[in-house]
C-alpha cells in the first residue's frame, strides 16, 4: 500500500517513482444505507485535461463515460459505473503520463451525482469516496486520500489533481465540493 494523504497534501509522483509512465486513477465510494435500504447512486467520474491557463484548450479534453478518451488518447476513461455497487474502485482513468502532451499542465478527477437535483441526493448521502494511483507497470498502489465526510449538499466534488512541474508529476489530495454541480465546475475551466 502507498502513501495516505490528507486533503490539501501534494505528493510527487515522478521523483519517488523512477521510469513511471502510465497509472491508473481509481475512484470509489458507496451510498450510506437508508434504514435496511441501500439506495442506488450513479455517480459518474470526469476528467478535465486543462493547459497552464487551467482551461480546456480543446473539447476533447474533457473525458467522461460520453467521451472516453481525450484528443490525444493519452487520458482513457473505463466507461459508466451506475450503481457504485461492491467493493473496490467503481470507476477508473488511465493516465499515460509519459506520452501527455505539453500542452497539458494538469489532469483533474472530478465525481458528480447523475440527476441529484431531481432525485434529491448529495455527497452528504456518500460514504467511504476514495480516489488511488496505481503503477500500470507494478501495479503497486502509490497513493490513497480516503475524502472523509465532510461534504453535505455538493452534488460534484474535485478529488484531486495531477499536474506537471517541470518533468516531473505530482498530485495534490483536493476534496473541495460544488453544491452546483459539474456545469459549475466545467464553466470554471472552459
């Protein structure tokens, strides 16, 4: 098991781990039981590729379960989780850090609520969301952030980012909510 950061925590990937090249960027969570019920969440994880402007510089870069991959197929997105049910990572990006290109300065991992307004639901209602790195190559676990249960009405979270410094990749452990949603999110990088 890798590292365990807290929120706010910033990590560099390249330097600890020499010749990285691909990873794989889990991200899980579960719906708190309602009473004997577990509700049914579709929760939909999303990538925002953004140059050194922290904009989208094309709409490719945009990656989620309706575009898979960015422009340069460097960011590659599983495809759409819509229960969240078991264990382990429920959705997952795959990141070929190596083969980014430059113009990308940071990958950010953002998870919404697919319809919360209508169905009444938010991250007050999630439990046990976690975002992980894992080596392609070893697949060694390199880092987790457990994002804890702080959030209430936000319907879209930022998990965290990876972003370029240089040659080398860190990632910083975000967790900060958007009570408006994705659309919110998108308009603050675009």
């Amino acid at each position: 098991m890798g590292i365990s950061l807290k929120k706010g925590e910033k990590v560099t990937l390249t330097k600890e781990n020499k010749g990285l090249r691909s990873v794989t960027v889990g991200l899980g969570w579960d719906a708190k039981p309602k009473g004997l019920l577990k509700l049914n969440f579709d929760l939909d994880a999303s990538v925002f590729c953004l140059d050194r402007n922290g904009k989208l510089s094309h709409r490719d870069n945009f990656v989620y379960y309706g575009n898979t991959y960015n422009k340069d197929h460097t960011v590659i997105h599983s495809g759409d989780n819509l229960t969240g049910q078991g264990d382990g990572d429920d959705e997952q990006i795959v990141v070929k850090l190596s083969e980014l290109s430059k113009e990308i300065e940071k990958v950010v991992f953002v998870v919404n609520i697919f319809n919360a307004r209508m169905k009444g639901q938010s991250f007050g209602m999630v439990e046990n969301a976690f975002i992980r790195i894992v080596d392609n190559d070893s697949k060694e676990e390199l880092l987790r952030y457990d994002l804890g249960k702080e959030f209430s009405k936000e319907i879209a979270v930022i998990f965290g980012e990876i972003s370029r410094d240089g040659d080398l990749w860190n990632f910083n452990a975000i967790g900060q909510g958007y009570d408006g949603g994705l659309s919110v999110i998108r308009k603050e990088f675009t």
